[in-house]
C-alpha cells in the first residue's frame, strides 16, 4: 500500500512538474501600450496574464498618472485612480491565460503617460524556461521509477495540445496576409510567423485576433507572388476563454482570378492544429473567414501546403507587401509579364489627354487613374478616366469618363489628383474637388469594380478646410495645407493612411477600417523640396513618398522613412524637368511608382506630346529601377518602352 502511495505521489509530482512546464510563459504579467494618440486623448489597452502555476478566480491592475485621466472603459471595472478588476466573463485565468482591457482618456496637456502596472498578477517573477513539453516528459519519465505504460501515457499527453502534425512544408511563410479588421494590440504577423503554439492561449509569439466584432464574419487572406498547386491547410485557433474565442464556424475560400469558391469548413478544435484537405486546387490566394455567434475570433497560427506551378516572378526590386499595401502594389500575384520583344510608345494613348495619374496593380491588370484635360488656356477638368493594360504594351481606355463631379452633389469644379486603391473587395477613390461655396476638399467615391459605377461614400467631403481648422487648432482657414493631391495607402498591419497637400506643404493622417472617415493625430511632415504630388507605397520594409518637387516644371524626387508618416529623408532625384512646348507655360508633374509581375514602373505626365501642351498633357510609363541599397535609379524619359 505505502508502495502505491509512493508510485502515485511520484506520478503526482512527475505530472505537476510536466504541467508546470508546459504552463511556462517568456512574457511580462501585464504590459501596457498605447493603441492612438490624437493629441488632447488617446486609447490604451492592458493585458494581464497569469504567468503563475495554478488558476486565478479573479485579477486587478492598479496604476496612477500625474494629469492623464480615463474618461471610458471596456472589458474592466476601473475605479479610484485606478483599479482595474474583472468583470464577470473574464475573471477566472488559467495558467498562461491572457485578460485585456482597454480604456480611453485625455491628455490635460498633451503629454500622454505610461504609467507603471502592479497588481495581484503584475510583477509575478517570469520564468526563462524554454526546454520543449516532450523534452522534459522524456527527461523526467527516464529519471522515475514509473512503469513503460505510465511513461508513454504522460508523453502522449504532453505532445497531444498539437494532435495533427504541424505542415514542414509550410508556403504560408511566403504569403503576404491582409486581414478585414485586426485589433490593434494584437498582430496579423502571428498568423504566418510557423510558430507552434503550446496551447490556444499561447501568444508568446504574438496573435490575430478581431476583438471587439463578436457574431460577424471577419477573414484573413494569403496572397502568393506565384500560383501554386494547394494540398492542404492548418489553423491554430486562438481562444483566450474571455473575448475572443474558438470560431462557431470557419471557412476556406479560394480566387479564381474572377472569383471566391469555398472549399469548405474548417474544425474548430481548441489546443490543436485543425487540418482541412485543400486537393491540389490552382491559386494564388486563400482566404479564411471565421465568425462566433457571442465573441470576436482569433489565429494564433495559419499554414499552408503547396507547390509552385510554372515560374515565378523574380526581380531584385521585388517586395513582401499588403495586397492593400498601396495601391501600387494590390495583387500581383502570378501575373505574365510583357512580352519579350515587345515594344510600347510614351504617351501610352497619344488620342486622349490625361493628367496626373495614379496606379495600381488587381488581377493582373494594371490600371492608371488620371483626369481629363479638356482646357487650352487653363486647367478645366471635369471627369477622371480609367486606363489599363494587361502587357504594359496595349493599353485600354474605357470609354466614357468611369467618375465625374456630378457624383459629388457638395462639388462644383476641378475634377484634380485622385488616387483609386482596393480593400475587401471594394474600390475607393480618393480625389480633390471644388467644394461648393467653398475651397478644395477630399472626396471618396466608392465601388464594386475598377470600374465603377461608383458613389460618393459619405455624402460629404472627408477633408476640407473646416475638417482641418479643427483638426490643428488653427483660426483662419488661410493656414490649411492645400487640399489637393491624395494618396492612400494601407500598411502590412491593416492601417490605412491618406497623405495629401500642396505648396511646399504635406499632411499624414489614419482612416478607420472603412476608409471613409479620419482617426488620430494629422501630422505635417514635409519632405524636402516638396511641391505636390504625394504618391505613398512600400518596398522591403522601407517606406518610399515619391512627389513632384520645387515647382513648376517640377521634378519627380522621392524621400523615405521607417513609418508611413515620416519624418522623411530626402534621397534624390527620379525624372528631371520635362520640356514645355513652345509658347506653353511651365509643365507640371505628377508620379506614381508601381510594381507589376517583378518589374516596378514609373506612372506620370508628359506636357510636349504631339497635340500636347502644359493644359493637354498625356499619360507616359517609364522602368524604375532600384539599387542594392534600395536606392533608386534616375529615370531618362523614353518614347516607350522596349521588353
């Protein structure tokens, strides 16, 4: 009996010290960050977690500021200044289980703190512990007088949080994901980062979660810079018992090059890669959606099986972006390059007369935004015009203009710079008008193509004098940036961004996920030399803000920056001044910079085409091409191109 009972409290203690291992995390109890600063408030969020080795029924953080104070809450009890305790549904963690809570507040000052957390769970020791569960089942069962049987029930159990074997051969490294809302503590990078989570709470490598969208489907996207032949996929769910939890239901989605066909559902077993056949479907992108009927859901990791079909684009300016990174790099994926001896003429449509073009790249179609000049002695454009290409040779223009003033009833006059990007699935087009009874403003139309038809999404400027008088405090609207000149751009993480301005002077603002209204802080940062003409977009991890410099004739320079919203470093010329025609007043410039099938181009507009002049100008395209350093090469306007 004394014998047993020994047997059993070694097998007690061999099972406590397994489960303690595998409850080990490598992270702070509780860590604090600000999620959006906007000057006078901002939001933060808290995460606390049980970093201990039993169950926590109930957790508090406390912290204070000098000035700082919380106006509302969410997911927490706040009091005093400030207790934060759990409300009802997230009060009980398991070890290695997370709570989070956010908050808003105001500054009293403009300075936003960071205060110092302590609590029943925050300062708990952290242990650096990182020998694998198998590894101490091995270790601890080899050094225990437990029979064979016991040892091999302890080992199954400690490898079985990962029933299905985790893909080798994962090609979701290779993915760039999108995702239609991420919350922003949490990190799209976890989904395909080919961690192996030690459970669904496991965020020691990050996680995606969609917290606060509890009962709506919400998805995450891969997207190949080749096709590929698909054989099956993984999903790691990420379930925090609080809100976010394990999906209701999930489903696979593939493109077609036209559209989405669902494969089928996924399982949606908690502590577990959950494995769904993929039969060698063709693609080049894979989407998953998932929805829970009470809370918001969430991936802790996301993987892929598959092998090339074809060749796939390579070039040494090539770069791992969002599809919605910018619109000048949306969906490249296995598209054809020109071909070989081929040959394209600068304007690219001599017939017509187009202006200040803008591009992006969907389904393998190329497409140019530009207005229409109509004007001989003056700037009149009244419509914009969509061009595109599927061999960068042959280009189309669609007939009729595809949007116009009239689609903006608040607009009356010049129909200027826009800038069309792609987001799930829709199409927003940014453009600056004549506000009626007013001065220039930022519309955006919405639609469902490229080519339309498209709507005025909100009925009202999302930019304008009054709009930003508030946004900076100023008192005359003589001291706004002139509102001319979007680019809109969407970031690895899903923030949108819209810069904007004129005259030497440039504005950076966040767009909430629907990308028809404004969120945080304006900052005015200008590059050096700045004119107008902003065209944003990114190339291996390096933000590059391409403009039209000095002033007219200006020349297309370009600066670049760790963040979308600078500070900008100035790094040289692209194109030089462009030659008026005789008798013509000073050309004015206009780039945008795109890669398409492994090759990046440079957009922009001639004034001395034939017909031409600085109030007829024409869409021209150029090669752009980057040096080792991420540099890029000084462009010699060409009359086409030659492949």
């Amino acid at each position: 009996m004394q014998s047993s009972l020994k047997k059993c409290s070694s097998l007690t203690i061999l099972l406590s010290a397994i489960a303690a291992s595998l409850s080990v995390t490598a992270h702070a109890s509780c860590t604090y960050i600000v999620t959006n600063n906007w000057g006078t408030g901002y939001t933060a969020a808290v995460r606390v977690t049980n970093d201990t080795s039993a169950r926590v029924n109930g957790w508090q953080v406390n912290w204070s500021y000098a000035k700082n104070t919380v106006t509302n809450a969410w997911n927490a009890q706040l009091s005093g200044n400030y207790t934060a305790t759990n409300l009802g549904w997230n009060g009980g963690l398991n070890p290695g289980q997370s709570a989070e809570f956010g908050f808003q507040a105001v500054t009293s000052g403009g300075v936003v703190e960071t205060p110092v957390l302590s609590g029943n769970l925050c300062g708990a020791s952290v242990s650096s512990v990182s020998v694998s569960s198998r590894s101490v089942a091995s270790s601890v069962v080899s050094s225990s007088r437990v029979s064979s049987s016991v040892a091999s029930s302890i080992i199954r159990s400690s490898s079985s949080v990962s029933s299905v074997t985790p893909i080798a051969n994962n090609i979701a490294t290779l993915a760039t994901a999108t995702t239609s809302y991420v919350s922003p503590w949490e990190t799209l990078a976890a989904v395909n980062d080919n961690s192996v989570p030690a459970n669904s709470n496991d965020k020691s490598k990050g996680a995606y979660g969609n917290w606060d969208n509890p009962n709506s489907t919400q998805w995450v996207q891969y997207d190949w810079p080749q096709t590929y032949s698909l054989t099956q996929t993984q999903i790691y769910w990420f379930d925090d018992n609080g809100g976010v939890l394990t999906p209701t239901r999930a489903y696979i989605e593939y493109w077609t090059g036209s559209n989405w066909v669902s494969i089928g559902d996924v399982p949606l077993t908690k502590n577990a890669f959950n494995n769904l056949p993929l039969n060698s479907i063709v693609t080049n992108r894979l989407r998953v959606s998932m929805s829970n009927a009470t809370q918001s859901t969430g991936i802790l990791e996301w993987r892929v099986a598959g092998v090339p079909v074809g060749q796939p684009a390579s070039s040494s300016s090539s770069s791992r972006s969002s599809v919605a990174s910018s619109s000048s790099n949306s969906s490249t994926g296995n598209c054809t390059g020109p071909l070989a001896g081929t040959r394209g003429s600068n304007p690219i449509l001599p017939n017509i007369f187009t202006a200040d073009p803008a591009s992006f790249v969907h389904n393998c179609t190329f497409y140019i935004t530009a207005g229409r000049d109509e004007g001989t002695n003056g700037f009149l454009l009244r419509s914009w015009y969509v061009l595109s290409s599927t061999d960068m040779v042959n280009w189309t223009d669609h007939g009729a203009p595809v949007m116009s003033l009239s689609t903006f009833i608040w607009a009356d006059a010049n129909a200027w710079a826009g800038q069309m990007i792609e987001r799930g699935g829709k199409f927003y087009w940014y453009v600056p008008v004549n506000k009626r009874g007013g001065g220039m403003a930022i519309g955006v139309a919405v639609g469902d193509s490229p080519l339309g038809p498209f709507r005025d999404a909100i009925g009202a400027p999302l930019v304008d004098d009054t709009i930003e008088m508030k946004a900076f405090n100023y008192t005359d609207a003589g001291q706004t940036v002139y509102t001319i000149d979007p680019t809109v751009f969407v970031d690895d993480n899903g923030q949108a961004y819209l810069t904007y301005g004129g005259f030497w002077r440039m504005v950076t603002v966040a767009l909430n996920d629907n990308m028809t209204s404004i969120k945080g802080n304006w900052i005015e940062r200008t590059p050096r030399d700045f004119f107008e003409a902003p065209f944003l977009t990114k190339r291996n991890g390096t933000y590059y803000m391409v403009y039209a410099a000095g002033a007219n004739p200006a020349t297309i320079d370009y600066a670049t920056a760790t963040s979308p919203t600078g500070p900008w470093t100035y790094r040289g010329r692209i194109l030089d001044k462009l030659p008026a025609l005789s008798g013509q007043d000073a050309p004015t410039s206009h780039p945008a910079i795109t890669e398409f099938a492994g090759q990046w181009y440079l957009v922009y507009h001639i004034s001395n085409g034939k017909g031409g002049g600085t109030y007829r100008r024409q869409v021209a395209l150029e090669k752009l091409f980057f040096n080792s350093d991420g540099t890029i090469k000084p462009i010699t306007p060409s009359t086409g191109l030659t492949f």
